[in-house]
C-alpha cells in the first residue's frame, strides 16, 4: 500500500507539469474575464479545469503555488493586522474645484519650474474607493497593504489576493522579463450594481447595511478573516508605482500602458491631454458620463505626464506638486432646519451643528450638518425653522450652504449662541482675531473625552478595541479619567463590562501594551496638542529625536524648524510647561511608555552639514523650494525665522525686515552668486 501511495520522480515531474499549465491556463481566462472583459471560455469550462487543480493540489499539498488560483479563496483568519512601512509615502492629493482652480494649478507649475513651456498631463477618474499598494518580488505577489498614514499601511495581503483583478503573478508577453521588485498602487473599490446587491443580501440576513461603496470595499478589506472579503465583489484599477525610476518608461502614459501589460487592470477612461485647457474639456466630459458609470466616482486626477519634470516638481507635506484632484460640484438638497446643537471638542472649540429634518444626499440619509462657527452662522443669516440648502463638501461632509429665504414664513426664530459650555457650565471665551469661541475649562467633561478618543483613535495611537463607543463607555463607568487610566486597564475589569467578552478585553488589553512603545511622532499626534497634528508631530520628530530633547526645548527652538511658526511655537511651549501634562507623561513613563527615539533628521550629512540658512527676498536663478531642497540633500538645514543658529542669511532681490534683524545680529549675509556656488550650481 505504501509503494502504490507514493509517485515515482516521473510521476511527480508530470503532476507538477500538469499543475502548471492549469495554472497558467486558469490565470490567463481570469485575466481576460476580469480585466478584459472579453472571455474565450465557457463557464463550466473553467469550472472544470478549476476543479481539477483543486484535486491534484489537495492530492499534493507540497505542490501548491502563491500563484495558484486556489489561494484566492481565503486563508486562516487573523489576530490582528500587522503595520507594514511603505518604502516611498503614499500622499494624498490637493483638491481644486472648477476650472479656474484647475488653470491656477498650472500656474503654480509655472511660477515653480520658472518656464511656461506647455506641460502634457494624464488624466483619470477619481475613483471613491480604497487606496492600496501591492509589491511584487520576482514577479509573484508578495505584499499588500492599506495606504494608512501615509508612511504607515497595514498588511493586507491575504485579503487583497481574494480579488480577481489583482495578480498574483504578473504577465510576460514574448519571453519579457518582469521587474525583480515592483511597488504598484491602485484602488480598490466596490461597483454600484454589486454594491446594491451586496446590502439587499445583508439586509434579508439581519446585518447591518454599508453606507456606501467606499464603506463596503473599506469594510471588506478589514476583515481578519480572509473567507469574508473573499465572498465581497470588489474590484480593482491600477493607477501608478511608488517610483518608475527603473521601469521602461518616461511617462505615465507609457506606465499604465505597460502595467497592463503585466496583467493589471487600467481605467480605459484614462485620457493623454496636451494642455490644461483639454484637462479641463475631459473634465467635462467624465461629469457628463458619471450617471452612466458603473462605479462611483467624485472627481478627476490630473498629473504631469512627464517623469522628469515630476521628479523636479517633487512633492510638499503632505501632496505631490505634480498632481490634484479636480472634484465635482457636491451633491446638494434642500431640507428644513429644527434645531442647533452646540458641541465641545478636544481643544475646547465650540461648534454649533444643524439638526435637519432627514433628507437623502448623495445616498446617504443626512440628519446632521456643521455649521462651522459664530461667524459663520452669522454670515449665512440662518434662523431655526428656516429651509436650507445643503451638501456633502467633497461628497463626504454634510454642511448647510445657505438659507433659501424665499421660503420663510415668518415664524422663523433667530439662533443664539451659548454663553457658558453646555457641557461644564464655564464661561465661553472667543480670544483675539480667532472665529472660534472656546471653552477654556482644561478639566470641562467633553474635552477629556474627546482628546481621550483622540489619543486611542487612527490619528493617536491607533489602538485596536478602544474605538469611540468603548472610550465613552469608560468614560462613563469612571474606570478612565486621563490618558495614563488607559494603561492600568484589566481584562477582568473589562471583560466584566456589558457588550464585552474575555476576547474582546484580551484584544483591547493586548492592543494597550502594544502601544507602549510608540515612536515620538505618533505619540506627540496623539496627545492632541492644539494646532499640532501628523504632519507638525512629524517635523519635531525628525528635528528632536527623543522626548527628552523635545521637553527642554524653549520657542526660540520651535521656531528654527521649517514650517513650524509663532503659534504652533507658543501652543507647544504652553503645553509642555503645564504642570497637569508633565504629571502625566511622568505617570506614563511609570506606567511603562516608551517613546522610541528617531533618527536625527541630518538631512543628508553633506558639505553643508551644520550650516542653518534663512532666505529674504525672491530667487532669480531658482525657486525658493528647488534652493530648499539642495540644502537638506547637502546636510544643511533651512529656517523660517531669525535667530543666532542661523549661520547663512541669502540676500535675494526685495529683501524683507529679515536683513535688518541679520545685520544687527552680525549674521553672515550672502547674494544668491554666492549661494549657487555654495551648493554647487
């Protein structure tokens, strides 16, 4: 019996054989199903052949591929999602609103590349969906992850290999070689009528329907149990690579063309225009064909269709230069206004919210909508009672845009903001030049909440188990007063609570004690300092290094940082000089926190390491941005305000009270000659 189980070496070299033309047969029919739209084989066919493979592989286990068809099914459910970096950031993306936004983006480029030469750009529909990068190593599917932060994603490799369109090994055409190691990035998003589809089968099992297609595919994607996204419809268009510095191409026309090559899907409403005026035209023309699309979509994508003159543009905090993100008017309704709610957030900021009479937008039921401020609610002249017009700003965010006075009756009544905090009763503060009034209680309830949820949220710690609901609840229970509460947390405590198991507390106990050791830039976002968030957290980061050197840095400090000023400078000192705050940090720190030290942000260790520049007046020989940047790749560092650490200060042309401070500092002052051959121009 042993000798007829085993196959001889032939009879294992012709199954492996066998596996492998099922593989590669099955592979491309999914590719010109899913991706072409153009199939060549009938269904049962293809079931057949299916089924084959799955009997030879369950036959030989040993021999079964991370190409193989049959790892699209899902594989063995998740703990929890591990962080995965990603080697370039993946930005997001400015918007601009009609076409004279469009033609002040070319502008821009313009004034930044110091030539009108006309500029070619690719154009794509702005899919609502999720964005994802998948690395491929040799060719063959190895990673995948969720955008995140930017800097930060999430693995989700075993979900993301459940959907047809994405390969799990790229194609070659004549003997091709495929790229050792390819960064590709797309959108994975969910079609309208699957989607329709999709919520009926959740309503008539009793589950709870998504909200809309963007929610469906987000939803399906965070699944810890692969089997669940693989019975999902989603879907999948390629549209770029983290860097194409290695791929044969000068453009990203030539990108998507060759990325289709190997075997991605790519939008076919992709359009090459040679100016911003035909950018414009195809503007147009895809919020013509929106109704008709079978997936949703909110905008359009421009970018320079050239690599070099990407590569020159390069990119700010937070956005790529080359690239925006022309969105279509918002989805708009009228309904009548019952009621204004005033809320507290973290910082203290009062904001008076609309309570609508429930209308559909853009289908989502809407009931609620930000009213801004005082100043705000005063310039629209609302009253309760009154009709209002109201959008989804970006189709996302409901704000009422006007009233619509024609309608008023008469019996309208005016909206009167509050005098002390509805939720601790202090009195409101409304300081100097700002539009927001505040309430200045550092100990108001809603305050300690909100920046409680803060710290626990995505944009904080991102703590997995202490989401919104379950920090209220705390709250609530009075087993969580202030941050450091969160670390004594038991899982006996927890599991006691309603709505709680022994897994749940487990998950949230164990997620706790993972995010004892945050790096400086996620810990200093997630302390909710007022007017510091991810991209300023990662700034003092890179600039400080540790927590140590952050806390015994005065403004004068602060304010050598690019892109750090007056107000950031004063709200940090502020904070750290509190003594509530530094009780804290030193309860944490007892509680066992360690916030990780970061590399030194030496900018590069060239020829100008050490030396601090500050520019006054305009460039003539280049832009002040392309100046910046040759100095952090020389080691240099820039600064936005005056001080004795600046060791350069370059005289360009109308130079400001900059010059004045340098010189009676005694301040090295250079021209612009001088600093070119500085840095080597």
């Amino acid at each position: 019996m042993a000798r007829l189980s085993l196959l001889n070496n032939a009879g294992k070299d012709a199954v492996r054989q066998r596996l492998q033309a099922l593989r590669q047969e099955l592979n491309l029919h999914a590719h010109r199903y899913y991706v072409l739209d153009d199939p060549i084989l009938a269904d049962a066919e293809y079931d057949r052949l299916f089924q084959e493979l799955l009997a030879l592989e369950q036959q030989h286990p040993e021999l079964i591929t991370p190409d193989s068809p049959s790892q699209r099914v899902g594989g063995t459910p998740l703990a929890q999602f591990k962080t995965v970096p990603h080697s370039v950031p993946m930005l997001s993306l400015e918007n601009a609103f009609g076409a004279e936004a469009l033609v002040d983006f070319e502008e821009r480029l313009f004034r930044f590349l110091q030539s009108r030469t006309p500029i070619s750009y690719m154009t794509e529909p702005k899919l609502d969906g999720l964005a994802v990068e998948l690395v491929y190593e040799e060719g063959l599917f190895a990673l995948g992850s969720t955008r995140g932060d930017g800097l930060v994603g999430e693995d989700i490799s075993l979900n993301l290999k459940t959907i047809p369109t994405i390969p799990l090994r790229l194609l070659t055409r004549d003997g091709g070689e495929v790229p050792k190691r390819l960064e590709v990035r797309g959108e994975v998003f969910i079609g309208l009528a699957e989607f329709k589809k999709l919520n009926e089968e959740r309503s008539k099992a009793g589950e709870p329907i998504f909200a809309n297609p963007r929610n469906g595919a987000a939803g399906s994607l965070r699944q810890l149990d692969p089997k669940i996204t693989a019975t999902r419809p989603l879907d999948f268009f390629v549209y770029g690579v983290s860097d194409p510095i290695a791929l044969p191409c000068r453009n990203q026309h030539e990108l998507l063309t060759y990325l289709g090559s190997l075997g991605f899907k790519v939008n076919p409403l992709i359009h090459l225009c040679h100016s911003i005026a035909e950018v414009i035209s195809q503007f147009a023309q895809l919020q013509s064909q929106r109704p008709a699309l079978a997936y949703d979509i909110d905008g359009m994508v421009a970018k320079v269709n050239d690599f070099a003159l990407q590569e020159r543009l390069g990119a700010k905090a937070r956005s790529p230069r080359w690239a925006i993100a022309a969105k279509f008017p918002a989805s708009q309704a009228t309904t009548r206004l019952v009621a204004v709610e005033f809320g507290v957030g973290r910082t203290g900021a009062i904001t008076p919210v609309a309570i609508l009479e429930p209308v559909q937008i853009g289908g989502v039921t809407v009931r609620r909508a930000t009213l801004h401020n005082e100043d705000e609610l005063r310039r629209k002249g609302l009253m309760l009672g009154d009709t209002v017009l109201v959008q989804r700003a970006g189709d996302v965010i409901p704000e009422v845009v006007k009233p619509v006075e024609e309608n008023r009756t008469g019996q309208e009544q005016p909206i009167t903001m509050p005098a002390l905090c509805p939720e601790c009763g202090f009195s409101l503060v409304r300081a100097g030049q700002e539009a927001i009034t505040r309430c200045p209680n550092p100990n108001c309830p809603a305050q300690r909440i909100r920046g409680l949820i803060h710290f626990t949220g995505k944009s904080g710690m991102d703590i997995e188990g202490l989401g919104k609901k379950a920090v209220e609840q705390l709250v609530g229970q009075g087993l969580i007063r202030d941050i450091p509460d969160i670390y004594q947390l038991k899982v006996e405590t927890l599991a006691a609570l309603d709505g709680w198991g022994e897994k749940s507390a487990e998950n949230a106990v164990r997620a706790i004690q993972g995010s004892k050791t945050p790096t400086l830039a996620k810990f200093l976002a997630a302390l909710g300092i007022r007017h510091v968030g991810e991209v300023t957290a990662q700034l003092l980061a890179r600039h400080f290094a540790s927590l140590a050197r952050l806390l015994s840095a005065g403004e004068a400090d602060f304010l050598q940082i690019e892109g750090i000023g007056e107000q950031v400078a004063a709200s940090l000192v502020d904070y750290f000089q509190d003594p509530a705050v530094q009780e804290m940090l030193a309860r944490l720190e007892a509680l066992g926190v360690r916030v990780q030290e970061e590399k030194p942000d030496s900018g590069g260790g060239g020829g100008l390491t050490g030396s601090v520049f500050l520019f006054t007046g305009g460039l003539a020989r280049l832009s002040r941005h392309e100046a910046k940047a040759r100095i952090k790749e020389l080691g240099g560092q820039v600064a936005s305000g005056i001080s004795r650490k600046v060791t350069h200060v370059v005289l360009g042309e109308s130079p400001g009270s900059k010059l004045t401070k340098a010189r009676e500092l005694g301040l090295t002052v250079i021209t612009e000659d001088e600093f070119l051959r500085l840095i080597g121009r």
